[in-house]
C-alpha cells in the first residue's frame, strides 16, 4: 500500500516551504496536483512526489555578479582611507 503525504510531510522533508509555493507548482510547475481526502485536506502520493523530485534538474544555479555599491561612499569609509593614505 501506498503512503500518502500531507502539507506537514512535505514541509518536514524540505519539498515546499509555504503554502502559496506548493500552489504555483501545482500551477505552474506540474507538481501533482494531489487527492482530495475531506473537506480541507489534500494528500499526495510518495511514489508521484519522489517521481516529480526525480525530474527536476539539479543543477547549482550561477551565481549573480557581484554589484558595486551605488552613490557616493560614506565619510567614514573615505576618511579610513585617505588617512591610510597619507601615513604610507
């Protein structure tokens, strides 16, 4: 027989966070949609969850670039500097 996963067990094995997100998947990102067991519970199969986990890619996403801060620099980090400048 299968196990069938609730909201918590997903959320306790680190699948979804929130609730909103488990929603967009079921939308947007072909996350199965589930079975309606009562009025207000859903339960998903662990066996269609694992196969959906399986599909994902797992590959590392880049890393964003580096940004610069914008404006002009503080006093401070201005003031250290040029005194650091002068002693040298």
């Amino acid at each position: 027989m299968q196990r069938r996963l609730r909201y918590r067990d997903l959320h306790a094995k680190g699948v979804v966070r929130n609730r909103q997100t488990l929603k967009n998947w079921i939308e947007k990102r072909g996350f199965p949609a589930g079975q309606l067991t009562g009025p207000n519970s859903r339960t998903w199969g662990e066996d269609e969850v694992q196969d959906y986990l399986d599909s994902r890619p797992t590959a590392a996403k880049p890393a964003l670039p580096v940004k610069r801060p914008r404006g002009r620099p503080r006093k401070g980090a201005a003031a250290a500097t040029t005194a650091a400048e002068q002693t040298t």
